[in-house]
C-alpha cells in the first residue's frame, strides 16, 4: 500500500515497514532484535486491548516511565487508534503526578512496570482508570492495518516548564514526519542504520528518534545500563546518536571511546563547550548543532558543528524569521496546540507564526544565532542583562562545566549580575572570584561581569534539561539559609 490514500489516510510507518521489510529489526534491546512483523502484531494487538477496555478515540493516556519496548509500542497503538499518548517522566513526585494528569485532564493512566522504571505507586488509582495491558500478546498475522488520519494529534509532550506546571504539546503524525524528513536532509538515515535512544520518549527529541526511524525502516537501539555508552556503541554497532553535552563528555571520558561506526550524531540540550567539539573533529566525527523545541516537533535549525556555537540553517518544512531579535517560527512541523480542558489551542498570530520567546540573529554564514531567552534578561544600571551571553563567556573556562547567570538586588544598580557555576569533573575546587574577572576581561563587558559567585547546588531534575529557575531558586534559598534568614 502507499503511504498516503486518494482520501489522505495512510498506515502507520510501522505496518509500512512490517509489509516492506518484515524481518528487518525495528528495534534492539540487550541481545533481544525486534522485527517490524513482530512490532506490527504487538501494536495491533494493544490497539485492540485498548478498545477492549473502553478507551475511545482522542482519550488521553497517561503513560509514566523511562524508556522501554512496551512504552515505544504503547505509542505506535495510540497513533492507530487515534489516542493521545501522554508520556511523563517517572522522576516527578506523587503530587506533581497527581497536578498533571489532573490539570491535563487524562483519562486513563498506564504505569510501565515497575521492575524496570519504578513508577511511584502513591499515584492514587481514584484519579484516572489504570489499564493493565499485555505486551506478549500478538495479533493475527492476517491482521490488517488500520487507516489513519496523519493530521490527528497522536501525542501529547511536556514541555520544559521553567514556571509553572508544564504544558501538554500535542503533535499529529503529519509533523512527526515533516520533521523526520526535513532532518534527513542533512542527517542521511537509511533501512541498515540504528539510532540510539538516550533521549526519554517523554521529552520531544526521544520521540523524535522513534519516528525518524520508523519512517526510514531503521533500528532504534535502546540504552543498556549494564554497561557504558562506550561500551554499548562498540557492542552494537550504532551508526546514529543523539546526545546533550553531559552524556558527550561522559562517552569522550571513557576509556573505550570506538567512534569509528558512528555516522551522525546530533548534540542538543545547550551549548556544546569548543573542548569537546576539538575532540569530534579530532576522532573526524560528523557531530551536528542544531536549534529546535518541543512546539516544533523538535529541530528547527542544523548545521555541522561549529566552535563558534552557531545552530545552523532552517531545515526543510520549516520557516523562521527574526523580528527586532526574536525568533518566530512556522512549518509543517508546527504543533498542533497546547492541550486544554476538551480540546487544545495554538498561540499563533493571524499569520500562522509561533513566538519562541528565544533571541537570536543570522551571523555571516547564514547560520543562526541563538543570543537567549526574552524572559531571562535584566536590567543593571540601566544596560540590558542577557545571561545566556556571560554564561558562554564562562563555560569557556577549562575548570567551568556549567554556569548560570542571575540577577541579585542592588541598592545602586537595581540589579546586578551574579552567577552559580558547575566545576568540572576533574576540578578540584571552583576557580576564585579574580581568576575569573581576569579570565573574563577580554570576552565580556566590565558591566555584565558577575559580582558574585556561587557554588552549584544539588538539585535532582526530571528531565534531561537544567532548569534554569529551578537552580537559582536553590541557589538563592541556600544563601539565605547560611545568612540565617
């Protein structure tokens, strides 16, 4: 069957893929190879158990859990049967659990087991309807597969949520593949790669993974905990990665590093220091950049690797313009909306285009730029605060691994710069207040260097971004517990 029918349905990539190539794995876990016939049987026969037990088309389905194969076909059932699936991360508490499925009104709740995600059990079954679903079981061979309307929404992602309770993204199947193919582009990804997923399927770029291979019938490799990311690679032959900066560094730290098989690899998650993309180029690596968000089904913009921590182009599908410094988008890959109570709703302008509330601008190659986030600066003496920029300033020192800038109180100033740093592994000791007004002197305004410096906190986070507010709120209550406030 093609993909798309003469009325605009089409079936899944999944069945595509199971009728195309049956034996080709769709995924891998240990030693365990998956088939797409096999995959394909296992997502029918949770579509029907879905029925069965009363979930009607556009429920939403809570799904609490790390990655594992039955969350991956729990999501490939829901885009058949037209049900969103709602993935949250295990890591939140019980009563963050509990605001969520309440404020976003879902239906049902599935809870992966707990040998293999420890969800928390004090989510109160009066809260929504648990489905006990079985993952061993197999359709009919002769099953066939379902007609589906790519513009209907099939998910629902969290987005970061710096304040306040985080917002439920919801994107139909037709932006997944807008934005698997505009990725493609650049990022080449055929039937005999893999793809490792050390993204959570519960944040836009794990999902992202799952759909790219899908749609070009390749492997999604699950992580092994067993071992080390190094050791994993070399074992199981992976051609494509998706990493942020602290997994890179932990993989460029092992001892093993093999990186000769890997064709790609995609870094997010924030600034990637020079040191370790001197080390990608070094082992000749092909390592991207790229600028994307959950609104928009993930990358925005990409390019190779730069030092000077440029994002790239605009990728196909997509269009973004810059307007008095801020980034507005549009495209096929454009979320359907933020869920609402019955429906949900898209923050657009008459013409369609999306405020990121990120600051950016095209540097001489064309390449975009990202300068921060409106929301972040401040005002000190009168001068404009952007602390994205101190920040890069600061993570180019060799001893910083991460750093955040703030504002703090001034009688004189209004405000004045301060920041909270996060040494590196190999540091003994945060570098001291004159080091870094010297090693800052020559890369930064005297006015936006920071006048205090603070240790970082420990903090656990549930997803795999820092969050920003979140740190200085514990930065800030630390202080004031040691000024006995």
């Amino acid at each position: 069957m093609s993909q798309h029918d003469a009325d605009n349905t089409m079936i899944s990539p999944i069945h595509q893929r199971a009728a195309i190539a049956p034996n080709t794995a769709a995924y891998r876990i240990g030693e365990l190879k998956v088939s797409y016939q096999t995959l394909s049987q296992q997502v029918l026969a949770i579509g029907e158990q879905l029925l069965q037990a009363g979930v009607q088309r556009g429920a939403r389905i809570a799904c609490i859990g790390h990655n594992q194969p039955e969350l991956l076909t729990l999501y490939w059932a829901c885009v058949d049967r037209g049900m969103l699936f709602c993935p949250i991360s295990p890591r939140f508490a019980p009563k963050q659990l509990i605001e969520l499925i309440q404020t976003h009104q879902y239906g049902y709740c599935w809870l992966a087991d707990s040998s293999n995600s420890s969800p928390n059990p004090a989510l109160s079954i009066d809260i929504t309807q648990q489905l006990n679903l079985d993952f061993t079981q197999h359709s009919r061979a002769s099953a066939l597969a379902l007609n589906i309307d790519p513009s209907q929404g099939v998910n629902a992602i969290l987005t970061s949520g710096s304040t306040g309770l985080p917002k439920a993204a919801v994107h139909s199947l037709a932006n997944h593949i807008a934005s698997a193919n505009g990725s493609k582009s650049l990022i080449d990804i055929a039937a005999k790669d893999s793809w490792l997923l050390s993204l959570p399927l519960f944040h836009i770029g794990g999902l992202a993974i799952a759909n790219r291979c899908a749609l070009a019938g390749a492997s999604v490799v699950f992580e092994d905990k067993s071992m080390s990311l190094a050791t994993q690679l070399s074992r199981d032959k992976i051609s494509h990665l998706s990493l942020v900066s602290a997994q890179l560094q932990t993989l460029l730290d092992s001892d093993n590093c093999e990186l000769s098989q890997v064709k790609a690899m995609l870094l997010g998650g924030g600034v990637i220091s020079a040191d370790l993309l001197q080390q990608l180029e070094t082992l000749n690596i092909a390592a991207y950049t790229s600028y994307g968000m959950t609104e928009m089904s993930s990358q925005i913009t990409t390019g190779k690797a730069r030092a000077d921590s440029s994002s790239g182009t605009v990728l196909p599908k997509r269009e973004l313009k810059i307007v008095d410094g801020e980034i507005w988008v549009k495209g096929e890959c454009l979320f359907l909306g933020y869920l609402t109570q019955d429906s949900f709703q898209r923050p657009t302008d008459s013409e369609g285009w999306f405020y990121t509330k990120d600051l950016g601008h095209w540097d001489e190659n064309a390449n975009l730029r990202i300068d921060g986030r409106a929301d972040n600066m401040f005002i000190s003496g009168g001068e404009n605060i952007q602390p994205e920029e101190i920040e890069a300033a600061l993570k180019l020192h060799p001893q910083i691994d991460d750093a955040i800038v703030f504002a703090i109180a001034d009688d004189k100033f209004g405000s004045l710069p301060a920041a909270t740093i996060k040494i590196a592994n190999n540091s003994v000791s945060q570098p001291a207040e004159p080091e870094l007004t010297a090693f800052l002197a020559d890369k930064i305004a005297r006015f936006k260097r920071p006048r205090q410096y603070y240790p970082w906190p420990d903090i656990t986070t549930v997803g795999i971004k820092v969050v920003r507010k979140q740190v200085i709120a514990a930065v800030i209550k630390a202080k004031y517990s040691q000024l006995g406030k």
